[in-house]
C-alpha cells in the first residue's frame, strides 16, 4: 500500500487481529526499528517495548520529548529526526519497519519523511485516536495503549517466533558500543 492511501487499519483498543498482524509485520522484518514518544513514558511501558524489541530484532530510537527513555541499552540508536546522530540516521533510513510508539510522527522527529526508505511500512500506535494522519503518512495504525500492545505483541511472538534474521549483528552492537562510549560523560 502507498503512503498516500488511507490506512488500512483504525482500530480501537485495539482490535481484534490488530496485534496479530503487529506480530507478523515484526516477525519477518528484517530491519525493524522502534521511535518511542512521550506517550512511552509511563511505568512499564519502557521493560516492554525493550523485552518487544529483544524477541523482534528491533532497533530502539526515541523522539526528542523521550530522548533518554533507551539509556544504557545496547540496541538504542538514540533519538531520531532533527537532533539525531548519523548512525542513528543511516539505521532508520535503512528500515524495512518503523514502529512509532506514543509519538506524533512530526517533522522533527521523522524529517519529512526523508529518513524512511520508500519501502519501509510505517506503523503507527498511540491511545490518542485524533492524532492519526496529522503530520507523516502511515501505512498501518493501531489505538490503544502503547504498553498493553507492546506486552500483547510479546505474547504473539512468544507463540509464534521470528522467521528472518535481525540487522542485530555483532558488528552492529560494536558500532552502537563505540558510539555510546562517545557519547558517555568524561569524568
């Protein structure tokens, strides 16, 4: 589906075959990145988009307003859009997958568009159902909770494993170690 269609999927709590077909998209991903918002803040919501991104290869990035959220995990790539490194840019232009999780898919954090290669699905949750088309296309949304689609999908990929390998090589965990230990205070 093009960018430029509707979006096939509105759902509200979400609906039924909605975190199934999360679980799939993750599933045969082969360069899944998350972008966690403000929205991913609440308590437990962080373990969960982590355990999430640990059984689905994912890449963990954040918008600006949740820059620290991923501290000190070996797959964060930091923050995506305007204020984010180059390493963090290659990665997300390369995704096959982005998952935004309570965020607003706003210029800044997804540059226009520009990061995303033309062949990536663009999934959109949040529990805010206004905020859906407001400022970047969308190939797939769902409603609801970002914690309790986070921990539901876990459990669908619990039954039902990845089938591809992840970009979560041992090279790539070199990079991102180097860079973290750049960008780790001197003391």
């Amino acid at each position: 589906m093009s960018r430029t269609e509707e979006p096939d999927m509105r759902v509200a709590g979400p609906a039924p075959g909605a975190v199934p077909r999360l679980a799939e998209l993750l599933r045969v991903a082969r360069r899944p990145v998350f972008i966690a918002g403000r929205d991913a803040r609440p308590t437990g919501t962080r373990n969960a988009l982590i355990q999430l991104a640990a059984f689905s290869g994912s890449l963990l990035a954040t918008s600006a307003a949740a820059r620290d959220l991923f501290d000190g995990e070996p797959w964060s790539i930091d923050v995506s859009g305007g204020s984010s490194a180059r390493l963090a840019d290659d990665l997300i232009r390369t995704a096959d997958l982005v998952v935004g999780w309570g965020m607003s898919h706003d210029a800044r954090t997804l540059r226009h568009g520009a990061p995303l290669s033309a062949e990536a699905t663009v999934v959109r949750i949040d529990q805010n159902a206004d905020v859906f088309g407001d400022y970047a296309p969308v190939d797939v949304i769902l409603v609801g909770d970002v914690r309790s689609i986070a921990e539901a999908t876990v459990d669908a990929l619990r039954s039902h494993p990845r089938t591809t390998l992840s970009w979560r090589t041992p090279e790539l965990r070199r990079d991102l170690a180097r860079r973290q230990l750049a960008l780790a205070p001197q003391t």
